[in-house]
C-alpha cells in the first residue's frame, strides 16, 4: 500500500488517483507530492476515488490542506466516491466544499 496514489498534472488541473486506502502510511507522502504544486497555477484537484475504501483521518487532512493552502480559489473535486467515504466527508463537515461527480 505504500504510495497507493498517482499524481499528474494537466495545465491547471491536479488529478490525483486514489488507491484502496488512504491512511497514516500513505497520506505524508501525498501530502509532500501535493505541496509541491502549491502556489504554481494548481486551480483544480481531482481525487479519483474510484478505487478508495478506506480514509483515515491522515487522508482527511490531505484534501483539508489542499482546499486550505493550494490556492484561495482551488476548487476539490471526488471522483467516483462511494457512500462509504462521502459519509466520512460529511461528518469531519467538508462535504459542503467539495464537488463530487460520477464519470
């Protein structure tokens, strides 16, 4: 599970490809991949959680951070997202600032 994720940058857009898990063990790395586009043109982060099961509250701060800190107007987008995770997104109460769609 080590790095479970996939990160690429399209102009503006981050994409990120979510693995089973996002957790302690993964989510520093990530959060390292992820600040390194910070204040360079990011506007939009994708996290396809087509793949995701599980996120730990290591994972949650990931996308917290990303909303916070990559730009004022960057906007979060969940890909795919299962019940299982928006039910973890709604009760940490960050639902409200992020898009979610189905492809």
């Amino acid at each position: 599970m080590e790095n479970d994720f996939n990160v690429k940058r399209e102009g503006s857009v981050l994409t990120v490809v979510l693995g089973e898990e996002l957790t302690r063990i993964n989510a520093p790395a990530l959060m390292d991949k992820v600040t390194s586009y910070r204040d360079k043109g990011v506007e939009k982060v994708i996290f396809d959680a087509t793949n995701l099961t599980y996120i730990s509250s290591s994972g949650v701060r990931v996308v917290i951070y990303c909303k916070k800190y990559m730009s004022d107007n960057t906007e979060i987008v969940f890909l795919n997202c299962s019940d299982k995770i928006l039910d973890v997104l709604d009760i940490v109460g960050i639902r409200p600032f992020i898009t979610f769609e189905k492809r």
